[in-house]
C-alpha cells in the first residue's frame, strides 16, 4: 500500500486484519498508521462496560470550523460458511473485491481516507475534517461510539456535520441515502399458568391461549401507515415456545419474543406503555422484558443532504433516494450533535459469504466523498 489516494491499497490491508467483533486484529493501527501519514492527529480510545475491551479511534486533522466528520466502523459479523475465497484474503477476481468486510465497511473508510488524501494534493482544507472509526458497530455498541461521543463532549469537542459510510446502496452505486432510521424495540413474554394433565384442562392454568390472545391484541391492527419520510411501523414475531416435549401434559409457561421497527410517530416509551396496557386487559401472570436499542431519528433534508445528492449525481448520474429504510446504525448516536446522513457502497453481498464490492464502486465512491469534501471544508 504505496499511494493513500487509491482506495483499493487500503482497503485490503483492512480486510486482511480478521477483526471479527469484539477483536481488532490490527485494523486500528493500520487505518491511525495512514492517518498519522496524512497529518492526522489519532486518539486511540479504549472501552470495557463488562466484556471484551474495545477499541476505537478518534482522528482529526485541523482546528477551525466546520468540523467534517466521517463515522464508521472496522469490525466485521462472523465468517459463516460457504465462501469460495479466503474472507480476509481481499482478493481481487473479475474487477471485484472479495473478503469480509468488504461492503460493510472497510470499503467505504478506504474510500473516505483516499478522497481526503486526494483534497490535501489540491490544497489544505480550510476547515478540519475528522474519522470517528469504532471497533463496536456490529455488537453490542456499548463501548463504540457512544463511548467516543463522550471522550470528545469532555474534550468539548464538537462536530459540526457527518456521514456514516455504511454501505446505504441496495444495488447500484447513487441509489440511496438515508436520512434517518427507524427505531428498534424487543420485548419478551413469559405467560404464567399451572401445569396438569391435558385430559383435565379445568385443574389446570395452561397460559398458551392467554398468549395467543396477547399476540393476537398485538398483531390485528398496523402500528401506523406510515410518513412522508418513513414507512409504516412493523411488528414481527420472532419466536413462540413452550418447550414442551409431553403430549399429555399442559404446561406452566409460554414464551414469546417479538420486534418493533417503528417510525418518530411512536417512541420507545409509548410503545412499552401500549405493550403493558394489552397485557394488563388479557389479565393473568405475566412478565414483559422490554428492550429498546435505538429511537427513531431523521435529518431533515437540508445543506449536507443537497452537497451528497449533488456530488452523487456528478460522479454517478443518478438522483439518490432520501430513504430511512433498514435496521439501525450508528447515526442514531451522532444525531443529536449535528446533521448526519449515511451514504457508502453497494450493501447487496454484506454478511453474505463471498462479500464483495466492485472496484468501479471504490472509485466512484472515492470521488464521490472528495466533491463532497470539497464543498465542506473546501481549500485555502
């Protein structure tokens, strides 16, 4: 890796570290060691809430406003089976790319870090440009961003706006960005009753139709239909079980789990509430473990939106979609600091075996952040 405005170099020194969550594997030190290169300043930081340390790293390069920032993370979902190539070997077969990681997304920070040596070819930026890179997007994000987050708020540091370079684009390059997302909550159901012997229901308490009953308070009508901005609220049930192996026996539990993809006409509170109100009127014994892991949150369309559209249509010819589609990211920390849009590489193969990403994409999403850089921060 010789030349920092290729992103293909970079990109495969990333994917050969196997920085499977909750391991780094290198991956830090290899992006903070073509940083360093490019005069940024690296801050390493380092988290435990528990379980393994994570490690993340904050780099800027300036002082003066704005404060562009591109988040993003270096960890990678497990391996699986039925590759056809060595996930961390980052070959490169047929114009494309191939390893773990590659979409999702060491691809987009290689191309970020490429597009910002490109800028400093042209000229010093006149603003700061920094990389929020964590090491725990794709566990439990408890000790990535949110952690840095709170390093830069003690440093009072801020940021003034930010793309998250997940890989936004269902099938080709330019389709979409997202603007927001939706919220994500999971509950779990434990019914209570009392076990007996199947010929003799009226001794017992067999709690699966009060469950079913709940499940079915839950499921009859849509949560919404749906904004302007986002679609309709989903829930969808995730699992039912009892576990029970006897034929003749009712049992003393049923179980149930299911999520909630919600749209910003619910919150994660007044879902819980709605939650608790059905299982208060089914009646009975019955235990509800409520988890929200992300509110919903949208950047309404505005100046960073418009700078990304227009490099997008510049490099790629396509309008892209403002969508709030797909689980949740990483910008739902960062959105209460400061605009933030997502918008990265083609997503059609991550956590899939044989992730790959086409080299033409590395290129186009290259040029694609340095138009954008340029308009930011620009030059002096």
């Amino acid at each position: 890796m010789t030349d920092p405005t290729d992103p293909l170099g970079l990109a495969q020194a990333l994917i050969r570290c196997p920085s499977v969550t909750p391991e780094d594997a290198g991956a830090l030190d290899v992006l903070a060691g073509v940083l360093g290169g490019l005069g940024f300043t690296c801050h390493p930081i380092r988290s435990d809430s528990g379980g393994p340390e994570i490690r993340n790293l904050y780099a800027r390069r300036g002082e003066a406003a704005p404060n562009f920032c591109f988040a993003g993370h270096t960890d990678v979902v497990p391996v699986g089976k039925g590759w056809t190539v060595d996930p961390f070997a980052a070959t490169v077969v047929d114009g494309k790319l191939f390893g773990r990681g590659t979409a999702d997304m060491k691809g987009g920070i290689a191309c970020f870090v490429a597009a910002v040596a490109r800028l400093l070819a042209e000229a010093p930026p006149a603003g700061s440009i920094s990389l929020l890179i964590t090491g725990d997007e794709e566990g439990p994000a408890v000790d990535g961003t949110v952690k840095v987050l709170d390093w830069l708020a003690a440093r009072g540091e801020t940021l003034d706006c930010c793309i998250v370079g997940e890989p936004t684009n269902p099938k080709r390059l330019g389709e979409m960005m997202k603007i927001g997302r939706r919220g994500s909550l999971n509950c779990r159901l434990t019914v209570f009753g009392t076990q007996g012997h199947s010929a003799y229901p009226h001794l017992a308490d067999n709690p699966i139709p009060r469950l079913l009953d709940i499940l079915r308070r839950l499921t009859e009508k849509p949560l919404d239909d749906g904004n302007a901005h986002f679609q309709a609220s989903t829930l969808a049930l995730t699992t039912v079980d009892v576990g029970n192996a006897a034929t003749n026996v009712t049992p003393a539990e049923a179980h149930a789990g299911f999520n909630i993809r919600f749209n910003d006409s619910h919150s994660g509170a007044s879902l819980e509430r709605w939650i608790r109100d059905i299982v208060a009127a089914a009646g009975g014994e019955v235990e509800v473990s409520i988890e929200v892991s992300g509110e919903s949150f949208l950047t309404p369309p505005g100046p960073l939106s418009a700078t990304l559209a227009e490099a997008v249509r510049a490099v790629t010819g396509l309008v892209p979609d403002l969508s709030t589609t797909g689980g949740t990211s990483d910008a739902r920390f960062i959105k209460n600091l400061c605009p933030v849009v997502e918008f990265g590489l083609v997503g059609q193969s991550m956590h899939k075996s044989d992730e790959h990403v086409a080299l033409a994409d590395l290129e186009a999403l290259t040029q694609i952040y340095h138009r954008v850089l340029r308009a930011v921060v620009g030059g002096s």
